[in-house]
C-alpha cells in the first residue's frame, strides 16, 4: 500500500514538472520608457516696434511765417529814488512766450493753415540784441539779414518778427529791459511795482526782405493807449508779488500768468493792423 501510494506521488510530480516545463517563461514586464522630455520652448520672438510714423508735413502755400524771439529771460529791476540806487538781474525763465505769440497769430488769423512757426538756432539773433557796430548800424545786424539767413528754404510770402526792445517810461529815467518787473520808490514804504512787456513787431516781404510799412497801424488803438489817464490794470503789480530775491520770480506761478495775459493782450491789441493783408 505504501509502495502504490509511493509511485503513484512520484507519477503525480513528474506530470507537474513537464507541465512546467512545457509552459512557456512569463516575459518580463517591460521597462518603464524614460519621459521623453519635452522640447525646450523657444522663446517668442520680441515684436518688432511698431513703425515711426512720419511727422505730419505741412502742406499749401505758406503765407506768413511767424518768427518770434522773446526768449527765455525775466527782467526783475529795482529802482531808487536816483540813477544809482538799481539792481538789475535777468532771470531764466521757462513760460513759453513764443509758443504763445504763434498761438495769438494763428488765433488772429483765423487758425490760417497757411500761418507757419519758423524754428532758428539758439543765438540767430545775438548781433540784433548785442549789436557790435558802435557808429554805424551793421546791416548784418539787422533783423531783415537775419531773417533771411534763417528762411532759405522756407518760401514764405510774409514774416512777422516778434522781437523785445528796451523802453524808457514818459517822464521817467528808468530804462526797462525787455519783459519783466520792477519796482521803485523810497525806502520800504513808498514803494509801488509793476510789470512790463516791450513787444515789437516787424513785417517783412518774403522775396526782398525789405520791411513792409505798418507805421500807421493800430493808429486808433495806439493813440487811445497814449492818452490813457490811469495804469493799465494788467500792468499793476502789488509790492508783495515783486520778487525777492529775484530769482525766486522762476517758480511764481503769479508772475508767470500776470506776465503771459500781459503779452497775449498787447498781441491781440495789435497783430491786426499787422494782419490786415493776411
């Protein structure tokens, strides 16, 4: 019995063996495949800027070209009782006072798309401010060369030049500078202060260059000015908005407006006589 059973056991492995033995071996699990790394992101390209556009050109016949040489400067002057008892100082400014005047004439003119700004270097008109002839007046000097050497290609049929001039008040010594303030009198009371503007304006043909004659222009208006009684109330300064020291009159911005009205209503009082061929 143990024998049978014995065999029979042996049988049986043997049978569990070649069924082994014939199964095929089980495939290993593939590898795992390694991340394929993504393409690095090139970096976008930068847009172009966009394309300047060109600056707008003036077209049309120019009519009258505006020159204006007030410049960048605020006379504070301080007067005694005598000649001798002054302070003077010219103080740099930044209250653009030819922006303005092209902006009366274009306003005068009915914003004539034919009014054109005339730019000019820094120091085209030294020699008519600072004038080197001492006899003779150096046509060179003059505000007809100068003009001329500044519009070569600008073909304007008109000029109009805006230039500042010294002055001296009637029944007075005092000699005023330009644009600006001053103040006199006696000691710390009777003191009185106003501003001023000294503006010329000179026509000029824009083939010769000779100067057109406006020497009756704003006859009434001129005359009617003469014979006022009373200070122009724009001309009034109180005493405490004179500037001291004079360099603070740079950051008025008092002085800055009271000073620009001043200019805009002496232009407007006159450009028309100027104009009236416009």
């Amino acid at each position: 019995m143990s024998r049978r059973f014995a065999i029979t056991a042996v049988l049986a492995s043997s049978f569990v063996a070649a069924g082994w033995a014939q199964s095929p071996p089980t495939q290993p699990a593939p590898a795992a495949s390694a991340p394929i790394k993504s393409a690095a992101k090139k970096a976008a390209p930068k847009a172009k800027p966009a394309a300047k556009q060109p600056a707008a050109v003036e077209t049309g016949p120019c009519r009258l070209g505006v020159i204006s040489v007030l410049g960048d400067q605020f006379a504070v002057q301080k007067f005694g009782v005598t000649v001798f008892e002054y302070e003077g100082t010219e103080v740099p400014i930044n209250w653009g006072f030819d922006d303005l005047v092209f902006a009366r004439v274009r306003a005068a003119t009915g914003n004539d798309p034919g009014v054109r700004k005339i730019s000019f270097a820094r120091g085209a008109f030294d020699p008519f401010y600072h004038p080197q002839s001492r006899f003779l007046p150096d046509p060179r000097e003059g505000i007809p060369a100068i003009v001329q050497s500044i519009t070569t290609s600008s073909n304007c049929e008109r000029y109009l030049v805006v230039t500042k001039f010294k002055s001296r008040p009637q029944n007075s010594n005092l000699e005023l500078n330009g644009i600006g303030t001053y103040n006199q009198g006696l000691g710390s009371v009777l003191r009185h202060s106003h501003l001023f503007a000294n503006i010329s304006l000179t026509l000029l043909d824009g083939r010769s260059y000779e100067r057109v004659n406006r020497a009756f222009a704003n006859f009434g208006s001129n005359l009617a000015e003469g014979m006022r009684l009373t200070e122009n109330p724009l001309n009034k300064l109180d005493n405490a908005d004179f500037p001291t020291p004079p360099e603070a009159a740079s950051s008025s911005a008092l002085l800055r407006e009271r000073t620009r009205t001043l200019i805009a209503a002496e232009l407007d009082r006159r450009l028309p006589g100027y104009l009236k061929d416009e």
